[in-house]
C-alpha cells in the first residue's frame, strides 16, 4: 500500500473552482465514505478549505485509485471532469507525503505560514477517524504532519511571515511616496488572510484614510468593522484608486483585478494629487504588469518583496522550515519502512513458540515418567524459551535497523525465506494490526 494525494489548491486552480469544489458536513462525510469503499483504497481523509481541496488515501494500485478519486471529487462537487482534471495535481508515496508536510507547515498556504491550515489539516484529520475512513497507516501520516507543522511555528518565524511581508511592502512603497503612512490614504482590494493583515497594518501605523474594497461587501463589511475602516463597492474601483495614494491588493482572484484601464480611469480623475503606488501582493498577481507604464505610478509585486534585503529573516524561515519538512520526511520513511519488517518478525517469533512448544510437551511425555517433578519441568521450560528469546534477539532488532534504511524492504523478504515462514502467517499479522480503528485525540497537545 501507498500514500497518494490528489487535489486542487489556489495554485492549481480558480477561485470560483475551489468555491464548488470545497465540501463540508454531511457531504463530506460521503465523500470520505465513497472514496474508502473504492477498490484500490484502504483508507482516506480529505483536507477541504476555501484554498484547497485535497484527498489523502492508502492506496493499492496507483492508476486505479487516481481514476476513482478524480471520478468522485467530480461527482460531488458537479464540476464536469473535464473542466475539473487540469486543476487537479497527483502525487504519489514520498512525494505526497512531503506534500502533506508543507501544507501543515505552512509552506503551501496563500499567505505563507499562516496560522488556520494546522487546524484544518487536525480536523481533517479527526474527522476521518470519527468516521472511521482512516486507518494505521494514513493516522499515523497525520501524527507527523501535525507534528512538521507544530516545529515549524515554534522552531521559525514563518508565522509572522505573512505580517512581515506586509509590513516590507508598505515601507518600500512609502519611499517611493516619499511620506508617511498618516498622510497616506490607503485603498485595501480583497478582504481574505493577507488583506487582513495589511489592514490591521495600516491601521496600526496611522494611515490617514482606510478603506476596504471586495467583491463580497460583507466581508469587506467585516473587515473594515475590525479596523474602523470605511468599505467601498469594487465597481467604484476606479474612483477609489483616484482618491489613494496607496493601493494594497491581495485577492484570491484568477485574473487581473487592477487593470491598465481601470488606472487610466482613475489617473483621469485624479488630477495633480501626486504619485500613485500599487503594491501588488497576490498570487497569482492582481495587478496588470503594463500599469506600471503609466506616468506617475509605480507597482511593487512579489518578486521585489522577495529580492528586498529586508525579506531576508523571511528566507531563513522559509529554509528552516523546508528543513524540518525533509527531517520529518526522512524519519517518517524510516519508521515505514521499519513497520514493513515487523510482521515478518512478529510471524517469526510465533512460530518459533509454536516450535518450542511442541518440543517441550514431546519432552514433557518422554520423561514424565522418570519422576521429575512438575518445578523442573517449568524450570526447563523457562529454559528453553530464554535461549530462543536470546538467538531470535540479535537478529530481529538488526533486521529492524538495517529495514529502516532506504532499499531496506528487501530484509523482510530474505526472513521469510530463511525461516520459511508461511506467508499467510505474516499476511494475518498485518490484517490483525490494520483492524482496530483505535479513537484518537488529535488536541495539539498530545503532538
């Protein structure tokens, strides 16, 4: 069996997509039941946020699994497949698993390191195990992506990333204005997590006039309530830019939102107000390249952000994390591919007791009648088990050390050999460990 996930994210596919494809409650729930009654699918929890939507299954044969899920993900959120299947990405064994691991770390999120996807990857998680569609294999999966995402919040900044980056933005574009932000009118475009951000920024430093502009007014309502800003209607965005001397935009949209026209409009109306800076922080970008063409504007995107020497602390943190990913990646691997042995050492051990039981009640008859009292015969008994316990010891343990490494899957299979053990001795071991659907608390805490 193998890891395997298949999903569509911000990065992979429009807004407007997510929105139908994103799927909670009751409909969740059959989701995750479908998934787990296909064929090739042992197991399965879905990660499903108005960002991504992604299911994670154990999985038997590659192809057959991916065809299912994709059949179903287009099933139940009435998205034709063909209009579906180029948003969505695979990725298979250690791939998805590093996958999982930056997601919960933060890395993979519209605002990096963003604080809400290590809940939804918990819920996910114990929703899942409620509903008893997830097994050993994918709990244990979970444990270490809680665990990736819990290191990299406590062990680097990238939490402070997204504030960070709003904060480096803003100063760049004050330079350029060549004034502060309390005599600066700022214009936020979006009302998401980053948009967020910049105006609890804003607010904080003082700007002059704040306003919030969306394509939902209430959530721009609610935002702007946040911060005691004023809310405008994003058909008014012409208007709006014309009377700003500092535009932040940062929606979830698919195309461009601040369009070459829409400035001209606004510079039309703007008379001689002074220089206009439009910092652009969305991804994809919101903001035509060729309005920075126009006479008095100046656009700052992503890329100057991340060539900004002030963006460096937010490159380390990136590595750190990329980092501990690759740490939690390589133990993971190592405890998978430890677990693979220990049915074969499990199955050798029970026939070893098998063995030594049926040589001790031989014994037992033969020298029964020489008297020797039922003391001696446990005292041989315990005997004989020691020195069994004693040679499978050295064996089993190094088998285990040497499996943990990669190419060591190998080691169960030269085992089996050795000892001839009946391969449906092993096969039942592993059925034995895979049955209990243990319930689990997945507090933070407990990570």
């Amino acid at each position: 069996m193998s890891v395997l996930v298949v999903g569509l994210s911000h990065k992979s596919a429009p807004i407007a997509t997510l929105e139908r494809a994103c799927v909670s409650g009751d409909s969740l729930r059959k989701l995750m039941g479908d998934i787990v009654r296909l064929p090739d699918v042992a197991e399965t929890f879905v990660i499903s946020t108005c960002n991504r939507v992604e299911v994670y299954a154990d999985v038997d044969r590659f192809h057959g699994a991916v065809a299912g899920i994709c059949e179903l993900l287009s099933r139940h959120s009435g998205i034709a497949q063909a209009e579906l299947t180029p948003c969505l990405y695979v990725h298979y064994e250690d791939r998805a698993v590093q996958h999982l691991l930056a997601v919960a770390s933060g890395l993979d999120s519209m605002v990096v390191g963003e604080d809400q996807i290590i809940g939804q990857v918990r819920t996910a998680v114990k929703s899942a195990e409620e509903h008893q569609a997830m097994g050993r294999v994918l709990r244990d999966l979970g444990r270490v992506a809680l665990r990736a995402g819990k290191r990299a919040r406590a062990e680097t900044g990238i939490d402070r990333m997204g504030l960070s980056l709003v904060t480096v933005g803003i100063e760049l574009a004050l330079e350029q204005l060549r004034q502060e932000i309390k005599d600066t009118r700022v214009l936020v475009v979006g009302a998401g997590t980053m948009s967020g951000l910049a105006v609890a920024t804003a607010a904080r430093q003082g700007a002059a006039r704040l306003v919030v502009a969306n394509r939902t007014r209430a959530r721009a309502e609610r935002l702007a309530a946040s911060a005691g800003a004023e809310v405008a209607d994003l058909a008014d965005l012409a208007g709006e830019i014309a009377a700003a001397g500092l535009v932040i935009s940062c929606t979830g949209a698919a195309g461009l939102v601040v369009t070459e026209a829409v400035v001209r409009d606004a510079l039309g109306a703007r008379g001689g107000r002074g220089p206009l800076v439009l910092l652009d922080l969305a991804m994809p970008r919101d903001v035509d390249p060729a309005v920075a063409a126009l006479p008095g504007v100046s656009v700052i995107g992503m890329d100057q952000l991340s060539g900004s020497g002030r963006a460096a602390v937010g490159a380390a943190d990136l590595a750190a994390v990329k980092a501990i990913v690759e740490e939690e990646l390589a133990a993971h691997g190592s405890a998978v591919r430890a677990a693979q042995v220990a049915p074969t050492v499990v199955a050798l051990r029970a026939k070893a007791a098998t063995v030594v039981d049926a040589e001790l009640a031989r014994l037992e008859g033969r020298i029964s009648d020489e008297g020797l009292s039922g003391h001696a015969l446990d005292e041989v008994a315990r005997t004989v088990r020691r020195v069994v316990d004693k040679l499978l010891h050295a064996p089993t343990v190094r088998v285990k050390e040497l499996a943990s490494a990669p190419g060591g899957e190998d080691y169960a299979d030269v085992l089996r050999v050795l000892f001839d053990l009946d391969p449906r001795a092993v096969e039942a071991v592993i059925r034995a460990e895979a049955d209990p659907l243990n319930s689990t608390d997945w507090e933070e805490g407990d990570l």
